[in-house]
C-alpha cells in the first residue's frame, strides 16, 4: 500500500504539471490579455512598460518557468486584476466553495441512497417510477435555468431565502444568516448529483440482491431488514464510492454556474471572473488547487476500496 500511494503521489505530480501547462497555454492563446484592463488612453510607452511590469513581454515558456518556481517556493504570484496575493484570495474563497460541496454533497448522498434502495426493494412500483422520473428530471435540467427558477419561486414570489450571496450585508450575520443562503445554491449544485447517485444505487442494488449468497442467506431465513443492510449494502457502497469520488471534484470545479447564479463567493465565481480579466496567475492558482482535490478525491476513494472489499490489494 505505501508504494501504491508513493507512486500515485509521483503521478500527481506529473498529472499537475501537464493540466497546468496546457491551461496556461489555452489562456495565453486566447484572444485579448491583461492588457484588455488597461486605460485606453495610455501610450504605447506606458503599455509596454506595464507588460514588463506584469512579465507578459516574456516568452510563454518563460512566463509558465517563473510561475511554476514560484510555486515550488509556495508563492502562487499576484493577481493582475486585484493586485493581491493568489494565495490570499484562493484562501478567502476556497473556504466557501467547500461549504457549498460538502452541504451538496452531504444532501445528495442523504437522499440519493436511501431513494436508490427503495427504488431497488420495490422495483416496477409506483414510488420506482416516481424516483426514475425525478432522477432523469435533475440529470437533463440545465443548472441556470433550475438556478433562476428557484430563486423567482422561493426568494421573489415567496419570500422564504434570500436570492443570493453568502450573507445578509444590511443586517447581523451569523451562522443561521449563512445557512439560509446556503439552501438554495446547495440544492441546485446537489440535484444533478441526487439524480446519478440515486441511478447508480439502484442499478447496484439490483445487482446485487441477485447474486447467490443473497440468494443463499434468504434462503436460510435471514430477515429483509438484515439481508437488506447487513449482507447486500455494504457491496453496494463500493460503485457507490467510486461515483461519489468522481462528483466531488465536479462539486469543487464545476460550481461556477451555480455560484455566479447565487453570487455565490467561491472559487468557481472567482474563476469565472478571472477567465473574463485573463487574470493568468489567478487561474493558474484556481487549476493548481483544482487539480489537487481531483487526485486527492480519488486517492481517497482508492484507500476506501481497501476498506470496503478487502479482496483489493495494492
């Protein structure tokens, strides 16, 4: 097991540094630049001083060099658009985008499971056909619309949360205050997630509940509620786990929609933004940090296998 992960350690380093190069190349080959930000009264003296400023009068290669030394020196360099510290407003933002994914994340294994299993348990009925079209209902539903939608419904025309943000600027914040902006975003970001967790639980449990030693225990009077949770669960957890370890990095990197719907301030609005700006150090330090909890998130899912089927060895 210890070689395995040092091994998956060296491979994430390599991984790292090919997704970053090929995004600092995509984005430095996009139309535009930093210089988009200046004053378009400004000389073309005062342009290539600030270009010599910023480092842009460099070669690509070289620009990409001087950030990824930076980085091995835990600098992440400054933003060109703020001015600030990558790192102070990776630290400012990170925080809330991990909010948002684990409260989705927690809503949607707490109802996908069990709404998997009833599905499985109770296969052709009308509560299966309930869960089967509500499950393809949040798969096919495009996130700013569903977005917009709850927000007229439940933050215009009923008055029930806030329309969005992060806190309450006009009156005390506290947690509760969070909370309450935290339930709409969470359950947008969360039911595309609901709806492939839910699928993937049924299809497993299916499986499963077909196989011989199921087959075998009912057939020595072990008890639905005991076959159910002690026999067939626990082997159902392990594709579970896989997709799960899959969604959570999609939960971190891909909440850019939801989060610039709901102003939401996170890491995906705070890409967005910087994509606008060609703010490259700060994208950078978003893909850098992305990066890191895709193959964190599969790391860990890897070591889960461990515990979950001990058949797997390293």
């Amino acid at each position: 097991m210890a070689k395995y992960l040092v091994r998956r350690l060296g491979q994430t380093v390599i991984l790292m540094i090919v997704v970053t190069m090929a995004t600092f190349l995509l984005m430095t080959a996009a139309p535009g630049g930093p210089s988009i930000l200046l004053d378009p009264n400004m000389t073309a003296e005062q342009v290539a001083q600030m270009k010599r400023l910023l480092g842009l009068d460099q070669p690509i290669w070289k620009q990409y060099t001087i950030w990824m030394w930076r980085v091995v020196g835990g600098n992440l360099g400054a933003s060109f658009s703020a001015g600030t510290p990558v790192a102070e407003l990776i630290g400012h933002h990170l925080p809330n985008t991990l909010l948002l994914s684990g409260a989705a994340m927690l809503l949607s294994t707490l109802a996908a499971i069990p709404a998997g299993i009833l599905s499985a348990t109770r296969r052709h009925s009308r509560l299966d056909q309930v869960v089967t079209f509500a499950s393809f209902f949040g798969i096919s539903m495009p996130v700013f619309w569903y977005g917009l939608m709850l927000i007229v419904l439940f933050a215009i025309r009923l008055p029930w949360l806030p329309p969005g943000g992060m806190r309450d600027l006009q009156g005390p914040s506290g947690p509760l205050d969070v909370a309450l902006h935290l339930v709409l975003p969470a359950i947008v970001l969360a039911t595309a997630n609901i709806a492939q967790l839910a699928r993937y639980t049924r299809s497993s449990m299916i499986s499963v509940m077909g196989e011989d030693y199921i087959r075998t225990a009912r057939s020595k009077g072990v008890g639905a509620r005991s076959l159910l949770y002690r026999h067939a669960l626990k082997n159902v957890m392990i594709p579970i786990v896989t997709v799960t370890g899959l969604l959570l990095p999609r939960l971190v990197g891909g909440a850019a929609i939801t989060e610039t719907v709901f102003n939401w301030p996170g890491m995906g609005s705070l890409a967005v933004r910087a994509a606008f700006e060609r703010d490259y150090p700060t994208i950078m330090g978003v893909t850098l940090v992305i990066s890191v909890v895709v193959v964190l998130s599969n790391l860990i899912v890897d070591v889960l296998y461990v515990y979950l089927d001990p058949r797997i060895r390293y």
